[in-house]
C-alpha cells in the first residue's frame, strides 16, 4: 500500500535566491490576502460565494494590473497553489473544522509551494523555476522517490526548509504481545500502564532566563528601527530551540511506544479549552499533549498498529482499576487516595488512571463498554 510521506530538510540559499525567495513569499502573501479581501467583501457587500475558478480569474486580473505586474516577476505555479490552500481552508471553515482563514503578515513564517512542473529534481538536487543553481540542501537522508511537490518555507529565526511530498510504502511491523494504556499529566509526561513513568523535561522553563532577556531587550527597541528587527530574530530564535527540542522530544518518546506495543490507548483530552486555566495554560502549551497524541495516530497507522482514545469525561483517576469503584470527587492535589470498595490503601493516581484507560481502550476495540 502507498501513501504519501512529507520529507523535511534544512537548506541554505545562495544571496541569489534569498532574493527570488522573498519576492516569491511576498506574492504569495500578497495574493492571499487580496483574494481573501476579495471573497470576504464579495460575500458581505453582494451576497456572493466565490469558488477557485472565480478566485483564478481574478488573479488573472490582477497579473494584468500596471500595479501589480511584479506578479509576473515570480513563478505563476506558486501562486496557483496559494488558491488552492486558501479553497482547503475554506472547505474547512464551512465544515466547522477550521475557524475563517486569516491574513497574513511578512513577520510570520512565509511558505511556497511548487507543483512538478515548477522544479527539477535530478541526481538528488532540487532545483527551483527561476532559480539558476539547485538548493543547498542538507540531506540527512534520502527521499524514497521523486518528489511531487515541494514547499519552501522561512520561520520567524530566518531559517529555510524544504519539504518534499513523496510516495512512499507503507511497510506495517511485525505483530507484539503488548498493549500498554497512556495517562498525560504536568509533573510526567506521562504514565504507562506498566508503571513507565517520563519526566516532563519543561523545554521553556529551562530557557526562561535567555528567552526573558532577549524580550526585554526587544520591548526597548524602536519600533519600526533595523536594531527591533534584529532583536525579533533573536527572540524567533530562542523559541524555535525551544520547539525543536520539544518536537525532538516528542518524536523519540512516540517512536518507541509504536514499535513496543501492538495497541495503544489514551485518553482524549480539549486542550484548546485546558488552556484557558490561567495558572496552568503555559505549563500545558510547554508539555505538548496535543502533538504526543497526534504523533501517536499517524505513526500507529503507518506501522500498522492499533491507537484508540477513550472519551474525555471517562473517570479514569476516579475509579479504581482493581473493583470499579468510582470517588465522587478527586482533588489535583490529591496524587493517592484508599478504595473505599475492595479496601486497597496508597493507590496512585496516574498509574491508576493509566490502567483504567488501558482497560476502557482495549474494551471499545472489543466492542464492550465498561
């Protein structure tokens, strides 16, 4: 079975391509937000819903503008593409999946992508429209086939990445005897069902000082000045090391949990509505739940693996894995707590929500309830 695998690598182009670069990103932000003003005012002003082939048109248009001929300056591919992002996002915003697409800004990250037809890929080197030479890519490995598309991207830190769209064969792992249940928390990561505990590394606290300075630092530069811009950058790239090490982190800890177990259950938690607690919304933005729980799901489905998620109102630090029976209420600060039920004294709270998940998992695979 194929599927496509996304492939991303760090590049380093020439001054030359800095420089299509950025007249790219910026044509691609510019027609963004221009057929976005132009659904939006056509919706409101005339009633009127503007589809791709509307919204090709009118770029059309705008090519053909004194004012906007620097379009022409740039591949016409990657601006084709941005229209149909922007189709995706309102198919999502109107399936309730998505909020409204929003408009850009050149101080976020900038992205482009190319079709087949607006690159090369040739002896392991890829090669842009417009562009003279390949990208200095750093392969860490190699791409299992040509790619079909490709999109450049540059974060906030100023960095370039290349991500190549590929496909690939699904190759499922061998079957394993093991099902182990998952319960997120703030002081671990998380608790296994077999008493696996990992320690929350808190990736922000450990950079809470240099990050702090380096913000103090922006707040006292003039506003619109180069030196401002220079401490924004510093600043960008204090957090992408936060979120690469977070992300590495992640990774690791994901990889390791597919290829020991056979099923995989956690819990199914609203972190969009979690960080709304004022006094706990930076510690769970830092721990990354959301990111552990979908890394989970894609790198079960590819290696063939079972991943369940039990409901969010489940009371699983309540209810004592050993008799079933269920407190009817249960402190944070609480960490053990004695069975009333079957008399069991000191039962820990997180291994104790890791069983009953694991049992509530492997029952909805059964189709049984508890």
């Amino acid at each position: 079975m194929q599927t496509e695998r996304a492939y991303k690598y760090r590049f380093y182009p020439t001054p030359e391509q800095e420089i299509l670069l950025a007249r790219t990103f910026g044509c691609v932000r510019f027609v963004w937000n221009a057929v976005l003003r132009h659904r939006t005012d056509a919706f409101y002003e005339r009633k009127e819903k503007v589809g791709y082939n509307d919204a090709s048109a009118f770029l059309t248009q705008l090519k053909k503008q004194p004012d906007t001929a620097f379009l022409a300056e740039v591949s016409s591919v990657p601006l084709q593409q941005c229209l149909r992002h922007q189709q995706t996002a309102f198919k999502h915003f109107f399936a309730k999946r998505a909020r409204y697409p929003r408009f850009k800004s050149k101080k976020q990250r900038q992205s482009a992508t190319f079709a087949s037809s607006a690159f090369v890929y040739r002896n392991g080197q890829v090669t842009l429209a417009k562009c003279k030479e390949p990208l200095n890519i750093r392969w860490s490995r190699e791409l299992p086939s040509a790619p079909s598309t490709v999109t450049v991207s540059r974060d906030r830190a100023g960095r370039y990445f290349i991500s190549c769209l590929c496909q690939v064969d699904t190759l499922s792992l061998g079957v394993v005897p093991k099902m182990v249940g998952i319960d997120l928390g703030l002081k671990d990561l998380f608790v296994t069902s077999d008493e696996r505990r990992v320690n929350n590394p808190r990736h922000t606290a450990r950079h809470a000082r240099k990050l702090a300075r380096a913000q103090r630092q922006l707040s006292r530069k003039k506003k619109g000045s180069n030196n401002r811009a220079k401490a924004r950058r510093i600043v960008a790239r204090r957090h992408a090391k936060i979120a690469d090490a977070r992300l590495d982190h992640l990774h690791k800890l994901t990889r390791q949990i597919v290829n020991e177990n056979q099923v995989i259950c956690a819990e199914s938690l609203a972190v969009k509505n979690m960080v709304k607690n004022r006094s706990l919304s930076k510690a769970i933005s830092d721990v990354g739940w959301g990111e552990l729980v979908r890394q989970l799901e894609y790198k079960s489905a590819w290696a063939g693996r079972q991943f369940v998620q039990i409901g969010r109102w489940y009371p699983s630090s309540k209810r004592c894995h050993g008799c079933g029976f269920v407190l009817e209420s249960l402190s944070l600060d609480v960490r053990t707590w004695d069975c009333p039920g079957c008399g069991t004294q000191g039962i820990d709270r997180d291994l104790n929500a890791a069983r009953n998940i694991l049992q509530a998992g492997t029952a909805l695979l059964a189709g049984t309830e508890r």
